[in-house]
C-alpha cells in the first residue's frame, strides 16, 4: 500500500498561496495541515479547495472560530487519532499544546494502519533550529515521538527550520510556510517512508 500525502503548514492569510498549492500540487491521496491559517478565510480555503481528505491541527496563531471550522468539517485533529485514507493520525494541536498532549494520552489509539504524528511545534532538537540558532521545539514533543515511534512525524511554526530528519525509524517533517509557497509530498509505503519539499512555481 502507498499513500501520498500533501503537508502544508503555516499559511499565515495567504488564503489565494495555499489555494493554488491545493490545486497544483501532485495527486495525493489526503491533505495534511499543520497549523497557523491564522484567518477563517484560509481555514475555509483548506476546506473547499482540496482535492482529498482533510486532517488539521491547529496553530499557536489560530483563534477558537478556526478550530471550531474545521471541527464542523471533521477535519480537526487537536488531541485525537483518526484512522483515513489507509492511515492512523495523532494530532497535537499547536493553540494549547498541554492539554491537547493530555487528551490525546487519554484516548486509545485506533488500528488501521501506519501511524503518523501531526503537530504545530516540531518535536526538541529535529528541524526546530530557529534564525537565532536555538531548538526552538517542544520537549514533551520529542518524548511523544519517541514514545510512539511513528512512520512520520509532520509538523511547522518554526518556518527557518523546513526541512527533514530522522530519528529511528521516523521521518520528521517541516514543510516550510504556505505563505512563502512551501510545501512537502510525503509519500508512506508501510513502514517506509519519503518526502520532497516543493515550491510552488
């Protein structure tokens, strides 16, 4: 089994940027965000312009009337797992972090398939290297992935840190800001995966 996944973080209100991501970017097979829309419109742009599922978590940046959007859409992944698209998600939402992590520590995880990690904040010391020089990710983060050891942790906010890493078998992920046209294709055959950062052009 292969499934492609589209991960686009940090939009920032570039509602048309993210749009034309979602339209052009190579055939996937679900869309992956991780945070910072920061205005409904963009939020609602994710919703309406992709052209595969939708899971989303929120951002340090995201006000109550995002999450609830995507809420009402099914798409919000803060502190749950969700079984789609030939994968199971945990999500980590990047508004308030703690309670969040708790939530998710609480439910069970679900079968279904390879797991991936969706988070705002990238996990301590894996691209999280801010433009001051200092890991800039979160601790419990990086305890959480190493509890769960998934196929791929995929996540954003530090924008100066897009890049990739592994820690064991996990793909660590930071697409980059929407905003900017940044983007990653993470591709998960089993417990292998890939991912290639994209522009849009």
């Amino acid at each position: 089994m292969e499934v492609v996944v589209l991960h686009v973080s940090d939009a920032h209100c570039a509602t048309e940027r993210l749009g034309a991501i979602l339209e052009r970017a190579p055939q996937h097979d679900l869309v992956v965000a991780t945070g910072d829309f920061q205005c409904l419109d963009t939020a609602e742009a994710l919703l309406s312009r992709a052209r595969a599922p939708v899971v989303a978590v929120t951002g340090n940046m995201d006000d109550t009337s995002i999450a609830r959007r995507l809420e009402e859409a099914g798409a919000l992944l803060d502190g749950r797992y969700r079984a789609v698209a030939g994968l199971v998600l945990a999500g980590v939402g990047g508004r308030d972090p703690a309670s969040s992590l708790e939530a998710l520590r609480g439910r069970e995880r679900p079968s279904g398939g390879p797991l991936v990690l969706v988070t705002h904040h990238p996990p301590k010391g894996l691209v999280d290297r801010s433009f001051i020089g200092i890991h800039a990710g979160l601790r419990e983060l990086r305890e959480l992935l190493e509890e769960l050891r998934p196929v791929a942790h995929l996540c954003g906010h530090i924008h100066e840190a897009r890049g990739t890493a592994r820690l064991g078998h996990t793909l660590v992920v930071n697409a980059g800001p929407a905003k900017k046209g940044y983007y990653a294709v993470v591709t998960i055959r089993g417990d292998a995966t890939e991912a290639r950062l994209e522009r849009l052009r």
